[in-house]
C-alpha cells in the first residue's frame, strides 16, 4: 500500500461500497471516530500512516483500488464471472 492514498480517497471508497464509518471501523479494528480523523486528515500525517494502511488494506480486500496519476482517485473492480482457480473442483466440472 502506498502512503499517498488520502483521507478523502478512503471516505469515496467507503462511499463506493456504501458503508459507514462504523461499517470500515468494525471491519478495519478501529473505532469510527479513528475513520473520521483519517479521513479528514489532508496532511498525511505521519503518526497515522498504520491506520490508514489498515483502512486501506480493508478496502482493497473489497476490489477498491485506490489510483495516484494522473489524479487521485479510487475505483470498484468488478468482481470477475466465473469460478476462480481455487473454486475448481470434481462436483463444478462440465
């Protein structure tokens, strides 16, 4: 993860997914009011560099991908049809 995400990309993630604050916080081991400060946090304080990491680790786990160039921004991936390679089994094979 890069430390350039921002706070404002995290919170259009979580918009994306349409969680709450509460929903990223449960999910992440964080309180909501801990989202809140990252996500207000335009400086990209140093001090909460391994919480937005968390955050972000979560969101990624949720096919976000958070974009640095040529703008900032984030997007959902969609989810890929089909099975994956470890879904393959004997009772799937037609």
């Amino acid at each position: 993860m890069d430390n350039t995400v921002s706070g404002r990309q995290i919170k259009a993630a979580r918009a994306i997914l349409g969680w709450t604050r509460e929903v990223l916080a449960t999910r992440a081991g964080v309180t909501a009011a801990t989202v809140k400060i990252v996500e207000t946090d335009d400086t990209g304080l140093s001090a909460l560099a391994p919480t937005r990491n968390q955050l972000v680790d979560v969101l990624e786990g949720e096919r976000i991908v958070f974009l640095a160039s040529p703008a900032p921004g984030v997007q959902l991936v969609p989810a890929e049809d089909g099975l994956r390679a470890d879904e393959l089994n004997a009772s799937n094979d037609d």
